[in-house]
C-alpha cells in the first residue's frame, strides 16, 4: 500500500514572471539554518524529485524540473535545490544538491546554449533563443550543516545552477536572448542538442 503524500509543493506554490521577488537580490542565508530553512530546502528537493517521477508529476500537475531556487517560492534567500538526472536508467544522478549561498568563482570563456533553449517553472510560456552560458564553471556553496565545497561543473550541470544562480540575482533566463535575433549566440559557442 502506497502512503499518500501530504504538504508537498505543487505549481500553485512557484510564483511566475511579474511578481516582484523574481527581480529582486536574495539576501544570504546564516547558518546555522533554521528549522525553516531546512525545511525550505528539503522541499525544494522533493519538488524536484517528485516532478521527475512521471507517476507523482502527473498525480500533482508537476513541470519536471532539474532546479528550484527559493525566490520562485516567494523567499528571498540565496538557496536553490538541482536535481540533474543521470540519462542511464537507474543510476544516480549526475549532481544532486541542496546550494546555500552559491558563489561562481571561475568560469570558461567557451560559451554553451541549449539546442531547444531553457525553460522556467516561474515562465509559463514558451521563450525561444539560445541562452548562452559558460560550458565550465567552479563552484562554491555551502550544505545544509554549514560545509563548504568546491565543484567544477560542465556542459548541462553547469547550464543548470547558472540559471538557478540567476534567480538568485534577480534575473531570468530570457534576459540573456538576442533581443534582435534569439537563435543567435556569441561566436564559437557550443549548441548542445
């Protein structure tokens, strides 16, 4: 017998384009967190979780979602939760964290953009462009117990938390499409298909 699930988040919970928290700079999180923060945070992640999961997705509405960033709930702090699937059935994910206080610290002069463009659980249209990113990025941010780590991300990882960080600055992916010419990108940039 299968439990149900109770006090999940669903798409009425993720605030979209035009409210006014999507724009602004989230304050940074203090540790230790607190027992709203930790629960902030380990919801974000079964959002993502249950919104990969076609059974649950499709029980609740759910937009699959690789990221949620805690400004798309309406809180302004510098948390986001990824969840980048591994393509292989059945293996691990590729990266898989709850970011507090993310930080780039470097990033490649390649650029990359998703063949098909991004999309946005807070955007409920379709915004077609290439985004383009860097295709490498070192990576600073702290879990939930405090513990700082440093990861290098490429490609896809890498075009995920760039966006997620974004959120985090106020800004949304369609602010980096060519206004003029959206399937344009920067010269030598990578188009991942």
């Amino acid at each position: 017998m299968k439990l149900e699930v109770l006090d999940v988040l669903t798409m009425k919970d993720i605030i979209r384009e035009g409210n006014p928290t999507l724009r602004a700079r989230a304050k940074a999180v203090e540790f230790p967190l607190s027992d709203e923060d930790k629960k902030l945070a380990h919801d974000m992640m079964e959002f993502l979780e249950n919104s990969q999961d076609e059974e649950i997705a499709e029980k609740y509405g759910l937009r699959a979602g690789v990221g949620l960033a805690a400004p798309q709930l309406d809180v302004s702090k510098r948390m986001t939760a990824v969840l980048v699937p591994n393509p292989e059935e059945g293996q691990a994910p590729i990266f898989k964290n709850v970011l507090v206080n993310p930080t780039i610290i470097s990033e490649s002069v390649q650029m990359v953009a998703l063949g098909e463009g991004e999309g946005c659980l807070s955007v409920d249209r379709d915004i077609p462009g290439y985004v383009p990113r860097h295709d490498k990025i070192k990576l600073r941010w702290y879990d939930l117990d405090g513990n700082m780590h440093i990861e290098r991300l490429r490609e896809y990882p890498a075009i995920v938390v760039q966006h997620e960080i974004d959120h985090l600055n106020g800004i949304l992916f369609f602010d980096h499409i060519n206004k003029e010419n959206p399937l344009s990108a920067p010269e030598g940039t990578i188009i991942l298909e």
